[in-house]
C-alpha cells in the first residue's frame, strides 16, 4: 500500500508545480533548437511584415497624389466653367452687334427672307 499512496502524492500536482512545468515546457519551445527549427516561419512572418508595411506607405503616397489631383482637377474645372461663361456671353446678340460696330457692320433692318427658284 505504502507504492500506491506514494502513486497517489505524485499524481497530485499542486497549482505551483503545474506554473512550473508550463514554464519548462515554454522554455524548452523557446530554446534555440526549436528557433533554428523555426526559421522559415519567422522569416516568412518578417517577410509579410515588409510588404505590409511597404504596402500602407504606398497606399498612403497615393492617396496624397489623389488628394493633389482633385485639387488641380477642382481649379481646372472652375476655369473652364469662368471661360464657358464669358465665351456664352459673348455670343449673345447685344454683345455680337456691340463688337461688329467697331469694324463697320451695322445689323440689317430688313427682316431675312428665303430666295426660291
């Protein structure tokens, strides 16, 4: 009986002695065996973290040259609606009588008719 209960004391492991081979069995993971065994996954890891991070760095330059071209597009947009308007007032017949004065052209008081054959 006294080999049973000595079983029975070593089977009973205490929270301490539990803390303790986990923390052997984490030593024993970590030692440098198990880190050379380990060493494509780790430089697998450091490889997608590269592109990871040289991959935010470029999302984030092109965003600043998309922000860039959204202004220069914005002031392109706004000349050409400033031209628009300035070219649609010059075209309209007061303004289009006002400048063939100057060269001599005077508007016909005769209303247009059609010539037929």
């Amino acid at each position: 009986m006294s080999s049973e209960a000595q079983q029975l004391q070593q089977e009973v492991i205490t929270p301490a002695q539990r803390v303790r081979n986990d923390w052997r069995s984490f030593v024993e993971k970590v030692s440098y065996k198990a880190i050379v065994n380990n060493i494509p996954y780790f430089a697998f890891v450091a490889l997608l973290c590269v592109l990871y991070i040289s991959n935010s760095h470029r999302a984030v330059e092109m965003q600043r040259e998309l922000n860039e071209q959204n202004k220069i597009l914005k002031e392109l947009r706004w000349k050409y609606m400033d031209v628009k308007s300035q070219l649609m007032y010059v075209k309209t017949e007061t303004q289009v009588m006002k400048n063939a004065e100057h060269i001599g052209l005077k508007p016909s008081l005769m209303p247009a008719y059609k010539v037929n054959k």
